[in-house]
C-alpha cells in the first residue's frame, strides 16, 4: 500500500499567493505514488465555497486557485473539511465543491498518526 | 528516425504510448528509459525539475508506476515506468539541468536505467518498429497533439 501524507491547509482568500503551492505540492505527491489527503482548516476551508476559488489569483495574470485544486484533485488528491470550521464561516455542507467529504477533528488526528508525513500551510 | 507531427519518433526505441515513455536496451541487460519528444512538449517546455525517487533505487518498480516526477510552472506528472524492473541507477545529469530532457529526450536526457524483471513478456506490448510508430501517430492524431 502506499505511503500516506497529509496537508493542512489553512491559508485562505485573505492570502492568494499561499494557496497554489500548496496544490501543487499535494499533486505532486500522487506522482510520487504516495496517498494524499488535504485537511481544510481554518480559512483554507473557504477556498472549498462553490465559486470563490475562481477568483482567488496567486499571481496576476495567471491561473486562479480552483485551477490548481482541480488539477489535484483530478491527480487523486482527496480533500476533507473540518466541520468545525464550516461553522466557523457560516457555510452549509451543501455550499462546498462536490467531492469533499466532512470531517471532524479526530480524523485529522488520527490520519496524522498514519502518515509519513504532514505539511501545514 | 521519424517525425509524426513535428515530434521526433525515432523507430528502434519500445514505447509504453499511453504514458508517453520509452526504454531501449543497452549493454549488461539493462534498459534505458526515458520521456518521448511528446511529454516534453505536453509538460508545457521549461522544466523546473526531473526527481527519480531515491528511495526506489534498487526497489523494483512496476510497469506504470512512478519511477520519476516532471515538475514545471505549469505542470507536475509521474515518469511511469515502460516496463517493470528494478531501477539501478537515475540521470545524475537531470539535477544540473532537467532541460535536457526536453531538448535531447532519447540522449543526453535519459532519466534512469532499470533491470527488467520480465523484458520478453512486456516487450511485447510496447509499440516498435515502423508499425509502433504508426500507432503513436494515431494516438497523436486521436488526441491532437503536435510537437511543432
């Protein structure tokens, strides 16, 4: 089976040019056959709003966010949202991009003991 | 020697062509393999990196897997192996410039030799020779992709 590793992701719309890398560097991890979950967090969570991705841009003139998390997720990057935090910005599971599954808190830590490695953005 | 499309298709390399690979066997039994003409042009040109897991260095690799990552600004995919093996050695080359993958994919910018586990079986299904090039222009044709 392969190795697991996880990235949390707190950065959010407030903070553009920290939310590509990110992205990148979990798809990047699929090409490296590792298992790869993103936990949102905090305001990374916003970044899952159906539409707001679109207009969150890392750089000017270049791809916007949802951009990116498409391309992790077509690579096989699963993204899980804290429960929490979707109370925390007043958003509805049903307001979040299709293909996020909802989580509490233990499961973060508990897939934390099992992975290689985890990453904080 | 072959150009489909503006991409360079030499005939006397094995193509794994959905993954856009090659390997060709060289001295000791070994298998030189690498990404075609191709993947250097879907990668988007101006490569940031070529990585060969380290970890996998004497590890068998199979058929498909990763044996190596692409990273570019705009792009970030697996080198999936033509065919299983154990990897024996990367492209030291590929650290100073990962360029050179792109710009001499068949030569200089080889990326790792391997040790096939089960040449004759696999050989097989790689597309060679005239007629592997003639399904690799088909597959460039279906998908519409051009080198030039």
């Amino acid at each position: 089976m392969d190795d697991k590793v996880m990235i949390i992701m707190t950065s959010g719309p407030d903070t553009p040019r920290r939310c590509a890398t990110p992205f990148f560097f979990a798809s990047l991890a699929v090409a490296m056959d590792y298992d790869v979950t993103m936990f949102f967090t905090i305001d990374g969570t916003l970044l899952l709003k159906k539409g707001l991705a679109e207009t969150i841009f890392p750089k000017t003139g270049g791809k916007p966010v949802s951009s990116f998390m498409q391309e992790a997720l077509d690579a096989g990057v699963k993204f899980t949202a804290c429960t929490a935090s979707t109370e925390l910005h007043d958003l509805q599971p049903s307001d979040l991009i299709d293909g996020v599954k909802m989580v509490g808190g233990a499961f973060m830590w508990q897939l934390a003991e099992d992975c290689k490695t985890v990453l904080n953005f | 020697m072959a150009t489909i499309r503006g991409c360079n298709l030499p005939e006397d390399l094995y193509y794994l062509i959905d993954k856009h690979v090659w390997a060709k066997p060289i001295d000791g039994g070994l298998l030189r393999v690498g990404i075609t003409a191709v993947a250097a042009k879907l990668s988007g040109g101006k490569l940031a990196a070529i990585t060969v897991k380290a970890k996998n260095i004497g590890q068998e690799v199979k058929q498909g897997k990763s044996l190596a990552t692409v990273e570019s600004s705009k792009f970030v995919g697996p080198v999936p192996a033509p065919v299983t093996g154990v990897l024996v050695r990367a492209n030291d080359a590929l650290a100073a410039n990962p360029n050179i993958a792109v710009s001499d994919p068949y030569g200089e910018g080889w990326i790792a030799e391997i040790k096939p586990s089960a040449w004759d079986a696999e050989k097989d299904k790689l597309a060679t020779g005239a007629s592997g090039v003639a399904s690799y222009q088909a597959k460039l044709e279906a998908d519409n992709i051009s080198c030039s």
